[in-house]
C-alpha cells in the first residue's frame, strides 16, 4: 500500500531494518519510518510571541526470535547507530520471555485505496508563514474587539505535515502522507480573582475546511464570557447536559475500556462483556479508520493490518473490543486494524448521533447542569467510576440560567450510559474520538 | 555521578559561527541546545518478560530571542548544513541591522553534584536491571491471593545536554533517571480495584538495596488495591479535608506553583501576577521549588538554558515572594534568574517549571490534626491535577479514608476535590511538622511539555473544600 514513494530513502531505510534484522538472525521484523514538517506561530497581544520551524524523522522497530520480542526506536539515523541498535535488539530478545502471542499479523490481501482517504492537502504545504502568523493575528485582534475579555492567552496557528513509512518481514511495505492544521485562540474575562478563561481551536487536514479566524474568536469568546459571575451550588443528582466536547472526553473514557489491551490485561470493568447490553438503546458507537478527510483516518495501522469500521456498541450492546494482533491472538478476537505501538489507538471512535437539537436537548429540561468543561483527572477504567472537577451552566425552566463552577461530578461509567435520554444531531468529528451533545437521566454534582 | 560523553562532536570554532549566523538578522541573543539521550525499558506483565525497548534520541535546537519574541529550529540531523538551516529558521523571528559579537565560552560549573550515585543505571545489564523487575513482581503478585494482575515497568535513561549561547555561557549536565512502577489489581466477588506504586530518581542502582527495595514497591501496589477493595464511596459536599503527608504535595503543586512559573505572571494571566510581596494565604503556609535535593527525580546540576538553579522561596508565611524564573520572563520582568528554565527535549522552548515542590514543615501534631476533625476526608493518595490560571484546581484522590471523631474510618473511593487556590490558602488552618515527599515517579505537562518532578508537604488540615463523591 504505497501512496507515492516520494521519500525513497525513507522506504529504504525500513527495508534496510528489516533486512539487517534478519541478517543478525530475527524470525521477525517490523520497521517504522516517520518524517515530519512542522511549523508553529504563537501570537500574543498583537506580536508574534513564537515561532518554532522544523524537521525530524524517527525510526522504530521490533524483532522477533524464538516468539521472544524487543523494540527499539531512534532518532539518530547514522547507520551505524541504527545497525547497533538492530543487533543489541536481537541480542536482547534472548533475554526476554517466550510469548505465544507474539509475532506480525499475516499479510493481508485486502487493499485501502489511499487517495480516496483524503488525508493529505498539497495545499498546507504551499501555506506561506506571512499568511499563517496573519491567521493567527486576525483570530487573537477579533476576540480582544470584545470588551468583555480581559486578557489572551494568545492564539496560534499550526501545520504539520508527516510521511510513516512501514515495512515488515511478513512482506508488508506501505507508505502514506498526511497533513494536519490549526487555528486557535485562548482567553479570559473577568477581573483579576475572579477571572474565567476557555479556548476554542478548529483543526482539519484541509487548510481550505478549517473555521476563518471570525468564527474561530467568536466561538472561543462566546465560550469565555458565558462562565463571567459563576455560581455555587448545592450538592444534588440531576440531569446533566454534555456538549460534544464533554462528550468527546467521555467517549475516550470509553475508549480506554474497550481496549482489547485492557481486556486481556483485566484492566477494564468490559472484560468479559462481549455480547451484554451495557448501555440502552440509544447508545451506538462505531470506529472507522477509512471516513475520507476525517482526523483519525489511516490505511493501515501501525502493524500494516487495512483499517476498517467496527461497530462496537450497537444498541447498547458490546459487540467488539477493538484490538491489535497480539491483544487478538490473546482474547481469539480479530485484530481490527487499530495498532499503536505496542497498544491500540482510536481510528475515528464516535457515538452516533440522534435526531434532535441541543437546543431541544436544554429546552426538555426542567433543572439540571449542561456540563462544558471537566478539570483533572479521576477516570478509573477498572471500576469505570469517573469523577472530576467541572463547570457548566445551570438550566431552570428549559433555559440556561447561569454559570456554575466549583462543582464536581461524579458516577459510573456503566450507569451513564444506561441512563442516557437524548442523544443529539450535532456530531462534528472534530477530534479523533467524538460524540454530539447527551443528557443524562440523572449524575451526582457535589457542589456546597 | 555520571560522566559527561559527547555525542555532538561540534568545535567551538562551529558553535561560534552557528550562534552568529542566528543573530544574522539582528535578535539579542542565541543558543544552541543539543541533547543526546539514550533509554531503556523493561515491561514484566502475565509472569514474563514482555518488552524491552532501547532508545536513542539525538537533537539539536537553537533559539533566538529579540525583545520578547522567539524564533526557535532543530533537528536530529547534526550535519553542520542542517544545523545552520534550524539557526537560520530562529534567526528570521528578528529584524534589525544591529549586530552582536559572540565572546568566548566560559564555562558554568554546577557548584555541586546532584546526582551523588554509585552504580550508573544505564551502564548496568539488562539482566540485572529484569531482576529488579522480577523482584517488584513476585512479592506483588504473592502477597495476597486477591491481586489477579500485576504489571511491573522499568524505565531508565542518561541524558547529556550541552548548552552555550551568545553570552558566551557553556554549559554541560549528564543527568541519570530511573523509575520502576507496579500496578496492581485486586478482585474480591466481581469488584476489582487498582493499585500503584513505585520509587526512583535521579539514582544509581544501590538505590533498590536498602533504600528502596523492589519488594517493597511490589507490597505498596498490592496493600493499595486490597484497601480499596473494602472501600466506600466518598462523600459530597463541603467538609475539612485532611491532606496526607507525602502525596498531597501535588496540591501545592496544582493549586499554587504552577501559578507561580514567571511566564503566566509576566502576561498577567495568572491570579498572583499583582501580589508579589502580598498576603495570599494562612501564615502557617511556606512553600519551596528546589531542584537542588540530591537524587530527586526533579532535580538538575543546571537548568536547561544553563543556569545553575537553586533553592527558591515561593511563599513566605502566607506572603508571595518570588516567582519561578528562565531567561526570558527574568529579563523582561527585570528579576534575578532562579534557574527553573526546563524543557521535555531539543524540540520544545524552554520555559519556567518548577522541579520539587514543597511545603515546609509547620508546628502542629498530625495526630492533634486529626483529632480536631470530627467528621471529613483524610486524602492519601492522589492521581493528579489540573490548574487553570484563574486559580481554579481540582485534583483527583485515588485513596483515603473518612475521618469520624477524630479518627480514621473506612477507606474510601476515587473522589475529586476542588477549590480556588486563594480561597483553598486562606483555609489552611494546620500545618503538621511531618514534611515528606509524594514517590520518586511524578512527571508535570504543561503547554505539551513533559519534565520530571516531585512534591512534598506535611500533613495539612484544609478547613473546608468541595468533596465530589457520589454519595
């Protein structure tokens, strides 16, 4: 699966791995090759504040003797350095423990037509930095137009542009470009003690599909002065909103407990659950590697196995944990092309929307929170308990009423999902991992 | 102490020419930073050894800096072609005619060791180093016929910068790190719990003979998931809050040093940019950043800009005294350099970060503390936290107990406390005379950036705080 073998030497120097590998007496290799443009610009207050421009390549590898694994990974390219490492690899598997499981994937026939993925604009690259820094510029003037902001964090414009490179001793050689951009702007209002701060960033692969700094500053002001003069409240279970922001957190939450990695390690309250209903009816959750343009699109994960698109929820049941060969081979599950390492990564991971508006969502509800940020940590997948600092605005009468902070939230992750009430029509994939606007039947927010 | 190797092979004559071609489009000062770190991993999880990894990464980073603006290129290609291209990349964030001659180097030296060890990590065996391992794993796994799953990582590198810059400052560290952590999972009818621990540091491998035995973080990880298995959920609500001494350190280190690091202060983002040399809190509060305790994961012989660092007062009996400082908010906020310039790698711009973060040790009884509680939350141990600038915290308690009359109870649940800061300051009503620092494991993330740190503080009593519990 070879796009188009721009970077020779990059595809060489895998192969080269790859050969070495075997020469120094591995049953197995698997050599990873990334090459990497980035470009970043901070502004602040009207001044570029910083400018970061750069190119890197990495290589990572394992080998395999005797069903005996180890990896490598460098950033020094000297081949000499790399030849060494080859050999303290295959050395070093002796040390290791033999692994039933281990081993490549068998090579598939199946092929993903990579142009028709859409995952590289020709046009990032041409983007000249003059144009990026004014992006950034125009996005940080409109929000301070405002008066109700007090102060920026800056807002910044990203490119990236990276080449992964895969060759296996399984026969597997593939290659593909990527692009990604990014428009963002951070901000407060309010006085000093009392200040309140949010952000907003529009990312795409497509320079052309990214928000205009207008609507990327209006957004993040919007989001900073809906939070000004918050309010405490009291300790109570009620219905709790979750934008597709929150949403998002909560589905990688869920991500982290379907991991076929987690299973076979007993480290998620889903192992064992294959064909439950875990959720009710309103919960479907796919992941799809091959949606054209999407973020978390890719041919082939980092195994060279083709990705697909697994459903993994339908209707409240488990259908699939979403795994790389070794976690497969230990569960007897097919690997579903979501490789990452030595783990497993989302490809797009979504909660499929619902028919109605999160306007309709708020006005169905009598009293209770729309969450819009968590703070910190607190997700336990082994218990699926989840607990976190948060903020939001409260709804009275199917309005919003005024912001809360402080407060913190806390339930199952087992219990949400079998409580949730609505599910909204705003899915906007604008993260890898990604659900539209829910409400919750009912979730504890400890407050005073 | 290990032994500074060069891997850059650039002579002074080079680094002369690369710090001036920087300067070529004018910018008042420049710096090649070129790292070279080697690591290796051990992972020991369903009774065998299931990885090891070895890693190289090797890269060199220059940055210029005119006024307050920075322009910043690196690579891991140290041809002298490609480092001229990165010098040339942060040269163009400057423009002006003026010209500056670079003087020659005259090297920083640390005033003293940090890292006092006796058998360097990196140069140990992997054999010796999966014995470490096997060790922390059996006694884990053997302690208890409830633990089902036991995971043991081993980590350790050696990283070696070097640093010079148109001041004409040189400087060099070989700075060693090393980390083995245990997770654990306990199961009693159907419930299973989560258990952590782990030791480390800026250490060499004595370190897990008698300080710090693998066992004994094999036992830690194992005891803490058979606690929570008998745990109860949390309560809601408003109530003293007793931090532990150890763990609670990332209290401080979320709710008050990260509002401390120069850079938010300097662009006003944060509360305390205005209340330098003011009262913020209780007069029982003191609080350090010291990269200088020998051994700790935090810790560092210079700073990543080159300055030797020292031990910094941050709070001073409830009144804030100085901010943590790198070149560039120093200078622009007219301050004295605290040496507290860090950063992840040659990729990233060093900015202000704190090292080992501490409350200093009060006057009150940890027992006369508890016993001035009649019914709140002593926290033990903590996952994390998060800050926002506008003071806002929360930070996530992975295990503690329920104080009844003075006396601990249950254990309880995850649960997640938050506050803002000032408010949290103000209510810190004991502070206990037990100073003691979280585990050897921490690492801090800001603006994408990770680096190595640890906290430290005594047993404190917090008179209220936001308890989010489900019950």
């Amino acid at each position: 699966m070879i796009e188009k073998p721009k970077s020779p030497s990059l595809l060489e120097l895998a192969e080269r791995v790859v050969r070495l590998g075997k020469e120094y007496g591995a049953d197995e290799v698997e050599a990873t090759v990334s090459d990497g443009r980035e470009f970043s610009v901070d502004v602040r207050q009207g001044q570029v504040e910083n400018l970061v421009e750069a190119g890197s390549r990495g290589l990572g590898f394992k080998v395999i003797k005797d069903m005996k694994t180890a990896y490598a990974a460098s950033s020094d390219l000297n081949p000499e350095t790399v030849r060494r490492l080859v050999r303290n690899a295959v050395s070093r598997a002796a040390l290791g423990s033999r692994d039933e499981c281990a081993g490549l994937p068998p090579l598939s026939s199946e092929k993903v037509d990579i142009p028709s993925l859409c995952l590289y604009d020709p046009g990032v690259r041409e983007l000249e930095a003059a144009r990026k820094i004014k992006l950034a510029m125009e996005t940080e003037r409109i929000a301070l137009e405002d008066k109700r902001i007090t102060n920026s964090h800056g807002a910044s414009f990203i490119t990236n542009e990276v080449t992964t490179v895969l060759a296996g001793s399984n026969g597997f050689l593939g290659s593909y470009d990527q692009t990604f951009c990014s428009l963002s702007v951070g901000l407060q209002a309010g006085e000093t003690d009392e200040k309140v701060e949010d952000y907003w960033v529009s990312v795409d692969r497509f320079f052309k599909n990214l928000e205009s700094p207008e609507t990327v500053a209006r957004k993040a002001v919007e989001r900073t002065v809906r939070q000004i003069h918050p309010r405490k409240i009291r300790t109570q279970t009620v219905p709790v909103i979750f934008e597709p922001a929150m949403t998002d957190w909560l589905v990688g939450f869920l991500f982290a407990c379907i991991s076929a990695v987690a299973v076979y390690q007993k480290t998620t309250f889903l192992a064992g659950r294959l064909g439950e209903r875990i959720g009710n009816e309103k919960i479907t959750v796919i992941d799809d590697g091959l949606m054209p343009g999407k973020l978390g699109s890719r041919p082939f994960d980092s195994e060279g196995v083709p990705c697909r698109k697994t459903t993994v929820f339908e209707r409240g049941v488990l259908r699939r944990f979403l795994s790389n060969t070794y976690a497969g081979r230990k569960l007897r599950l097919p690997t579903t092309g979501n490789s990452e390492g030595t783990g497993v990564s989302p490809n797009n991971f979504y909660l499929q929307p619902g028919p109605v508006s999160p306007q309709e969502i708020i006005a169905s509800t009598e009293r209770g929170l729309v969450l819009t940020r968590t703070i910190g940590h607190g997700l336990n997948p082994v218990t699926g308990d989840l607990s976190r600092g948060a903020l939001g605005l409260w709804v009275e009468g199917g309005e919003i009423a005024y912001p809360v902070s402080e407060v913190t939230i806390a339930g199952n992750l087992e219990q949400i999902l079998s409580q949730v009430e609505m599910v909204g029509n705003d899915l906007e994939f604008r993260s890898p991992v990604c659900g539209p606007t829910i409400k919750i039947g009912a979730l504890t927010v400890a407050g005073e | 102490m290990i032994a500074f190797e060069d891997h850059f092979q650039i002579s002074n004559a080079q680094r002369t020419k690369i710090l001036e071609l920087a300067l070529s489009h004018g910018g008042d000062f420049s710096e090649i930073y070129a790292e070279y770190r080697v690591y290796s991993f051990i992972n020991m999880e369903e009774d065998i050894i299931k990885e090891t990894a070895e890693s190289i990464s090797l890269g060199l980073g220059v940055r210029v800096i005119s006024g307050d603006k920075t322009g910043y290129g690196y690579t891991n290609d140290l041809s002298i072609e490609s480092i001229g291209k990165a010098a040339l990349t942060a040269a163009a964030i400057a423009d002006s005619e003026k010209s500056v001659s670079i003087p020659v180097f005259l090297e920083t030296l640390p005033p003293e060791d940090r890292y006092p060890l006796i058998r360097p990590v990196h140069q140990a065996s992997l054999q010796e180093k999966i014995e470490l391992v096997r060790r922390a794993y059996l006694s884990c796994q053997k302690s208890d016929p409830r633990i089902k799953k036991v995971k043991v990582l081993f980590q350790d590198h050696a990283q070696y910068v070097s640093i010079v810059n148109s001041e004409g400052c040189e400087a060099e560290d070989a700075r060693p790190q090393v980390k083995l952590v245990c997770t654990a999972v306990a199961e009693k009818n159907g419930r299973r719990e989560f258990g952590f621990s782990g030791g480390g540091g800026r250490v060499g491998l004595e370190y897990f003979g008698q300080t710090f035995p693998p066992e004994r973080i094999g036992r830690d990880a194992a005891e803490e998931a058979l606690l929570l298995l008998e745990a109860v959920e949390a309560p809601a609500g408003e109530m003293p809050v007793v931090l532990a001494p150890g763990h609670a350190g990332v209290l401080v280190h979320e709710a008050v040093g990260h509002l401390l690091e120069a850079d938010f202060n300097r662009k006003k983002t944060s509360i305390f940019w205005d209340k330098l040399g003011k009262k913020v809190g209780s007069p029982r509060l003191t609080i350090y950043d010291d990269p200088t305790r020998p051994s700790f994961r935090g810790s560092y012989n210079i700073d990543d800009e080159g300055t030797p660092p020292s031990r910094t007062l941050l709070i001073d009996r409830g009144v804030v005294h100085s901010f943590l400082q790198d070149r560039l908010s120093a200078r622009l906020m007219g301050r004295p350099l605290t040496g507290h310039g860090r950063r992840q790698d040659y990729s990233c711009i060093p900015i202000p970060r704190m090292s080992n973060t501490y409350v200093d040790g009060g006057q009150d009884d940890p027992e006369d503390i508890l016993k001035s509680v009649a019914k709140g939350i002593y926290a033990e141990k903590f996952e994390g936290g998060q800050v926002e600038d506008s003071g806002k915290f929360t930070f996530s308690i992975s295990a503690g107990y329920l104080i009844e009359e003075g006396r601990l109870t249950a254990p309880i649940k995850q649960a997640t406390l938050i506050g803002t800061n000032i408010d949290i300051l103000q209510k810190i009503e004991r502070v206990g005379a037990d100073l003691t620092f979280g585990l050897q494991t921490g690492t801090c993330g800001k603006e994408g950036q990770e680096v190595p740190v640890t906290d430290g503080c005594p047993t404190i009593k917090i008179s209220r705080m936001t308890v989010g519990g489900q019950s």
